[in-house]
C-alpha cells in the first residue's frame, strides 16, 4: 500500500477563467469571479451575487465539443476533464488503464429544473431529455464515454467534501494496481436548486464574501469544474509530475447535518489523518488552502481547528473561494489543482476582501499573490454537510 | 489478506428485517412498484426524528444497525454507502415547492436531506462516528464502488470495522418519469412469474442492505468477500464471459469451483439474454438462484443479492423462492453474484464459506 501516487497534470474551469493558466491571471491581477447572475436564471437574480463560468452553454458545448442541450454540469466537467488529460503529457488514453472518478452534488439539476414545472403541471408533460442525465453518476458518464474511459468510472457525492473524496479514491485505485492513472476531481454547475437551497439556510451573502474576515456574513456559490490527473510510481519515472499526493484522510463531524462543531472535531481528524498518511509535521506545511467558505460558523470551526493543529507555527494560508466562490461539488477537485500548482511552482494564493482579523484566531490569512516560495508541502481542505470532511497533503518529492 | 462479512442487515420488499429462515415465507406480488416491507423504526429512531426522516434514510438506518448488531458491533471504523438515486423524495418536495412558490418562502428541511450523503451522514450522527465517510453515486456500481472502497481501506489497515452498504428509494415522480423511459412491464405481473416473462421491461424496487465487514471473522461469521469487480459498457457477451474468467482467475478458482451463481434477472427478455449467454458459457450445469423478482430492479438492487447470497451461505440451502435453476450441492462454498444493471453496468461479486 505504500506506492507513490502523483500528480501529472491537472485542468480548472471556473468563475474566473476558463483554463488554469486564466484563473491563475486572475488571483495576479486580483480579480473575483463574483458578479449578477448573468446566465442563471433565478429571481434572486439581483440579490446574490455569484461566480458564474463566464460562457454560455452553447459557447461551453463548442469548447467541450459537446451538444449544446446537455446538462452544463457535464460540460464543466468534459473541459476540465481534458485540460487535466492533456497537461500531464500523457497523450493518447487508450494506452493506459485509465479511471475518472468525479464528484458533484446535483447531477444534472440544472436541466432537471426546466423540466419540473411542465411536469409538475402534467405527469406526461416535460421533455424527457432534460431529465435523462439527471442522475449524479449520469454526469461522470456522458465525460468518460467522451474522453474513452472504461477501466473505472465513478462518482462520489459527499456535498463540498465530494472532489477531494474523489482524489483520495482515485489514489486507493492507484496504489491497489486497479488502474494506472486516474483523472479524479469535481463538477458543479450553478442551479436554483442549490442557490435557493443555500438561501433558505441564510448563509448566502448579498455582497461579495469574506472568508475569515470578522465581518463574513456568508458564502458566495460558484460554479466550475476540476480535475487531477493521478499516476502511479512507475508511470510518474517517465513524465515530470506537478507534485506528490503524499496524504489524505476524511473524517465525520458527527455534530450537525450542515452546521460544523464549533471546535471543529472533524475538520482537526482530517488535517491531522492527513499529515499521519504523509508523514509531515505540522510546521512542515507551507500553505494551507482553506475551505475558507465566509460564513459564521464554517471559517470560526476551521480556525480553531487549524489553531489546535499549527499553533505556534502558522503556514501561510487563503480561501481561494473568495475569487471562485464555493463551487461545492466541484471546489475539492479545483482547490486540489491550485494547491498541486502552488507547491509545482511556489505559489501563494490571496484572499480577497480580508480587512478584519477573526477575534477567536491568532492568524490571518495572506492578502496578496506571489510566487517563487519554497513549498515542501501544501494542504488543502475541504469540509461538507452531513459532517464530511476531507484534507489533503502535496509535497514536493 | 481475507475480508469477512461480519453482519448484514436488509430493509426490502421482502420480511428481511426481522430475521429468522431466509424467504421462508415469501411474499407474493402483483403490481410493477414493489415498496419496503417497513420494520418499526422507532427501535433505532428516536420518534421526533422519524417523523422528518424520508424513508431511504429511515430503511439506510435500519438496514446499517441490523448489520452492526448481527456483528456484534457499536462503532465502526468507516462508513461507506451508495445510492445512485439519493434522497428522491427530498429532492421532489424541495423542487416542487421551489416551483409552486416562484423560489419565495422555502424551508430549508427538505434542502438539507436531499443531499446523496444525508444517509451516511445520520448514520455517523447517530452512532457518533468520527471515522471515514463516503458515498458513492455512480448509477449501478454505487453499491460496488462502497464495497471497493471498504475493502481498500481496510487492506491498508486503517480501519477494523467498516459499514458499508446500498440503498435506494422509489418515490412517486420518480417512478412517474423511470416508467416514462418504457424500463418497467406495462401491465402488474405476478413476481414469482416474473423471470418467465416473454416481454421487454420490468418492475420497480427499493432497498437498502448493509454489511459490517472486517479484516477479522467473528464466530458468527460465515462468508468472506473475497472479491468485488466491476465491468463498464461491455461491447458484448465475450467481453462479460472473459472479465468473469479473468476475476475468478485473480482469486485462484474456475468456473467449476462455482457452487451457485446468483444473477441480477429482472424479466426483461432482452436484458436477460445476457445471463442466459454467460450462464451457457461458463456455468452450463450449475444451480442458479435469483432475486429481483423478491426485491424489483434498481441499481443498489446487488446490494439484496449479496445480502442473499450471505444467507444463503449462512443456511447451506438455496430457499425455493429464489431458485431459478437446478439444484445447489450439498455444500454451498462458493458463490458467485453476477449482476447487470441496464446492461451498461455489470458486477461480480465473489463469496466463499469460511
């Protein structure tokens, strides 16, 4: 069980770009992605902003080389998908065993949504395609079939925790000699659903967010996919991989089925399960990229676990979520890719919006973007309902 | 190194929970959606917190505290389930009320548990499980995928005790707009008819079955999971029969030291033709058990079947109601689950008396 699992490559589409080399401009030039809702179709329209895939569906099926009538969700995912493929320089798939394994919320939601209130109104009414994808698993399908995977496909819904889930999987099927390489990561397009869900729990702000701020109010939800792709030891010996997935480890909160414990029980298991797999030291971590979602109770349970695990030696740490918005399903497998890219190439991510230190905490997170550190080893975590929560560990070597 | 199935549990359409001979007395139906046979869940449920429950977390609760009692077991090490569905009638009221009130005046109750992970997430709220906990959706390998991913976690050694298991639920729109995809018989068949049926579609189920598994076997104990695979849009019967050779191969044995194949048979004559082809191929004279008929199609459905198959092992006799073909051997040690699920998902599941 001891085999080295890599990271090749890696692919995100999100509120702010539609290729990693775009989102990575964006975190330099400090630009979030939040904004109206501009291709959701929502009455909350004026009221929440949020960090929407700058494309339309058609311009998204051109790039996924998709039909345009699918569920966006899935062509998120196929772009990110191949972005990942062809950044590891792996070249053509059908000469490896290959797995995807993706995670997402809602499935088709978005298309299933058009067609409820046709067939609300009528049990024969409703265009049946609209809800042919429906199925969380669907989605994963329509991208392997497109990309030729057939060695392992799965998909994995644990809310936020599902694309970090994904990679922790993914690496199991490595290191068990199912498969060779594994494009593992996530998927979630914006929704009603979803947005009108989060509504309800009245952890939506109306302004931008502010993750770790002592003023947050909530969270903003994006939308994106983003993807890894995994390679065993062998494979890794002949390409020049990203970094290593040296740990992982997901825990339960068993607290609340959406509200964290406040000292943060399942987040601290994680970190910590994540550290014990790769055997790093705390003070080891050079940056921590942080679930970070803005509201009340996410960023204080974090802190104080993070504070319980670190103190006295802080890494530097930032919700990049403050530039992608919380792209639920989607945000372990995007946040994986920028925290592989940060250790790659020794970057450190900003927190946009921080002016206020959190009083319950001793640190704050970084402000600006910049390049060039040492980072042995970064951290990214990633907590959801019904207590999921999921860290993991990239070093270098 | 081994992995046992240290207790199972199994909420379905038959009298499953409440234990005793395996179907020793069947029931019989005659329409095309079979629901739970629903035990009293206030034995596992405090009464306030049913009422809020939808009935796949309640038959998912249930079904993963037989399997820990069976086990003897308070706290397992992980939790692991799948559902390619979810939580279906959360979903629909959520949605349907997000419609009808124009995105105005929502409670976020039926939000809330509509998420995929809402049952294994009680589960860990309930037994207080601080352990891993994950939940795969992946159509019809969820169920496999969970069991997949138990057995890994528990060859690296970092957990003991795991619960694992599948379920899925049925609701009104859901069995609304599956019938309108033409997957289930036109007219009520008798089920114990089912499998002769000489025409297309099948019928409805749910459930939700679950096993403790471990590293170790507890006296009680009487299967090993010796194997789990899973098979991706096969172009056709060849590409089955030779991914069947090659997983019993893995684990050291052949088709003749198969004592008794379970198949995924749902009365649909053109999705059964496969299990007529391999059963041909590779099993030509063995006894052959089956199980949608007792519990309907759905893609958790292997989960029943492996929970049969356990018993069938546990009692050393195939129970009439579930024979399809032939006669099992005296000794029952080896059993084979073939399932497929809408033939573009198609799983093995390897069992051995221990």
């Amino acid at each position: 069980m001891s085999e080295k699992v890599w990271i090749a490559g890696g692919g995100v589409i999100s509120g702010i770009g539609l290729d990693v080399p775009a989102c990575i401009q964006s975190f330099r030039d400090m630009q979030p992605g939040m904004a109206a809702m501009q291709y959701l179709s929502s009455v909350h329209r004026n009221t929440f902003p949020v960090a929407e895939v700058k494309a339309d569906n058609a311009t998204l099926a051109d790039m996924a080389r998709m039909p345009e009538n699918i569920s966006r969700t899935a062509l998120l995912s196929m772009i990110a998908a191949r972005e990942a493929w062809q950044s590891s320089g792996l070249e053509d798939i059908s000469h490896y065993r290959v797995g995807f394994v993706s995670g997402n919320t809602v499935g088709g939601m978005d298309k299933t949504e058009d067609f409820f209130p046709d067939f609300l109104a009528n049990p024969r009414g409703g265009r049946l395609h609209q809800v042919a994808h429906h199925e969380c698993g669907s989605i994963t399908e329509l991208v392997a079939d497109m990309l030729g995977i057939r060695h392992h496909v799965s998909t994995i819904s644990t809310a936020c925790s599902s694309g970090a889930n994904a990679l922790m999987y993914g690496a199991r099927l490595i290191r068990n000699n199912i498969v060779d390489v594994v494009i593992a990561g996530g998927t979630d397009s914006l929704t009603r659903f979803t947005l009108n869900g989060f509504n309800t729990l009245m952890i939506l702000d109306q302004q931008p967010c502010r993750p770790f701020d002592d003023t947050r109010t909530g969270l903003n939800l994006g939308e994106g996919a983003g993807y890894v792709v995994l390679v065993s030891d062998s494979l890794a010996a002949q390409l020049q991989p990203w970094c290593r997935l040296s740990g992982f480890a997901n825990a339960n909160d068993a607290y609340h089925q959406t509200a964290s414990s406040p000292d943060g029980t399942g987040n601290y298991l994680a970190m910590k399960g994540a550290l014990d797999m790769s055997g790093v030291q705390p003070q080891q971590i050079g940056y921590i990229n942080l679930h970070g979602t803005g509201t009340q109770n996410n960023d204080v349970s974090e802190g104080i676990a993070i504070n319980k695990l670190f103190a006295p030696h802080f890494p530097a740490m930032s919700s990049t979520k403050s530039f992608t918005g919380h792209t639920l399903g989607a945000s372990g497998g995007i946040e994986a890719v920028f925290s592989a890219l940060a250790v790659k190439e020794g970057i450190i991510y900003p927190n946009a919006r921080f002016e206020h230190q959190m009083k319950e905490l001793p640190f704050a997170p970084a402000t600006t973007f910049s390049t060039g550190h040492d980072l042995q080893h970064v951290m990214s975590n990633s907590f959801g309902f019904g207590g999921n929560c999921s860290s993991l560990v990239f070093s270098k070597v | 190194m081994n992995i046992y199935i240290n207790g199972t549990g199994c909420i379905s359409p038959q009298d499953t929970a409440q234990g005793g001979p395996l179907l020793a007395a069947p029931r019989e139906y005659e329409q095309v959606r079979l629901a739970t046979v629903d035990p009293d869940y206030k034995q596992w449920i405090d009464v306030k917190q049913i009422r809020r429950m939808s009935r796949v977390v309640k038959m998912g609760v249930a079904a993963a505290n037989l399997s820990l009692e069976a086990a003897g077991i308070t706290l397992p090490d992980a939790i692991i389930t799948g559902t390619a569905y979810g939580c279906l009638d959360d979903t629909g009221v959520f949605l349907t009320k997000m419609v009808n009130q124009q995105e105005e005046m929502l409670t976020p109750t039926a939000f809330i548990q509509s998420t995929h992970n809402t049952v294994a997430g009680q589960i860990a709220l309930l037994l207080g499980c601080n352990g891993y906990n994950n939940t795969f959706v992946h159509r019809g390998f969820s169920f496999e995928n969970a069991l997949l991913d138990a057995i890994m976690i528990l060859k690296e050694g970092t957990a003991k005790h795991i619960l694992a298991g599948g379920m899925d639920e049925i609701t009104n729109y859901s069995h609304q707009v599956l019938s309108r995809f033409g997957i289930y018989k036109k007219a009520p068949v008798k089920t114990m008819e089912l499998l002769n049926s000489p025409d297309t579609g099948t019928i409805a189920g749910e459930g939700a079955a679950f096993f403790a598994l471990g590293a170790t076997k507890d006296p009680g104990t009487v299967a090993e999971l010796t194997g789990v695979s899973t098979l991706y849009k096969p172009l056709w019967e060849g590409e089955v029969i030779g991914h069947i050779m090659k997983f019993l191969e893995e684990h050291r044995c052949t088709p003749a030291d198969i004592d008794l194949l379970v198949t995924g048979r749902n009365g649909d004559i053109d999705q059964d033709e496969m299990y007529e082809e391999v059963a041909a191929a590779l099993f030509p004279d063995h006894a052959e058990a089956s199980f949608k008929h007792l519990c309907g199609e759905y893609p958790t459905a292997a989960a029943f079947g492996l929970w049969m198959a356990n018993a069938i092992i546990a009692e050393q006799a195939v129970p009439e109601a579930a024979v399809f073909y032939g006669r099992a051997p005296q000794k029952i040690n080896r059993i084979l689950l073939y399932n497929h699920h809408q033939g573009t998902h198609h799983s093995f599941v390897l069992l051995t008396a221990c």
